[in-house]
C-alpha cells in the first residue's frame, strides 16, 4: 500500500503560516523553518504584550488624572479616594478623558468631591 502524506493539508498550513509572516525581514518571510519559529514566538510576544497594553494604558490614565487634579491642589490619591467615598463611579478611562478633553466637566467633578 502507498504511503499516504496528505500533501494538500500540508501545503495548506505552510501557506498559512507563510502568509501569516510576510513582510518580516530576511529569512523570516520565505524560508519554511525560520518562518516557523518566528510565527510562534510572534505569538508569544501578542499574548505578552495584550496584558502589558492593560498595564500601560492604566498607568497612562493615572498620570493624566493626576495632572488634572494638581491643577486644582489636590494629589490624584485624595482625588481617587474622595471619589469613592462620594461613591462616584466613574473608571480611569473616563476621568482621563474628561481632563485632557473636557476641562470644565472635570473641575465639576473635582468641586464635586472637595
């Protein structure tokens, strides 16, 4: 009996792995193997670096909220907890939206919590 390979589902993930990989630089794109090791460890990096994005973009938030509540004399940790004691419910997100983008609408929530 012939060996049986199954060419066509082979080809099948290669091409897309290669696919996956075009556009990297050197032997990344083109050569079986090397595209290989670099797909995987490109994966490697996406999950990493999904956590870090949550990570950095907190840490973005803080610093902004802070800045906007120095402007009025108050540290972003008597802000954050003043507004919890109000039980404001407002996320980071927001509340660094309304200081870069919405000065006023923040001053009201920094009166607010004073």
């Amino acid at each position: 009996m012939p060996r049986s390979v199954n060419a066509v589902a082979s080809r099948a993930r290669r091409k897309k792995i290669l696919k996956a990989v075009k556009g990297q630089f050197g032997r990344r794109k083109n050569v079986w193997t090397v595209a290989k090791n670099a797909y995987e460890k490109g994966g490697v990096y996406a999950y990493r670096d999904r956590k870090t994005k949550k990570r950095n973009f907190r840490a973005l938030w803080i610093t902004r909220i802070n800045a906007g509540t120095r402007e009025y004399g108050m540290s972003y940790s008597v802000f954050m907890g003043k507004l919890h004691a109000r039980n404001i419910e407002l996320d980071r997100k927001v509340l660094a939206d309304l200081a870069l983008n919405n000065p006023t609408a923040f001053k009201a929530i920094v009166d607010l919590v004073k």
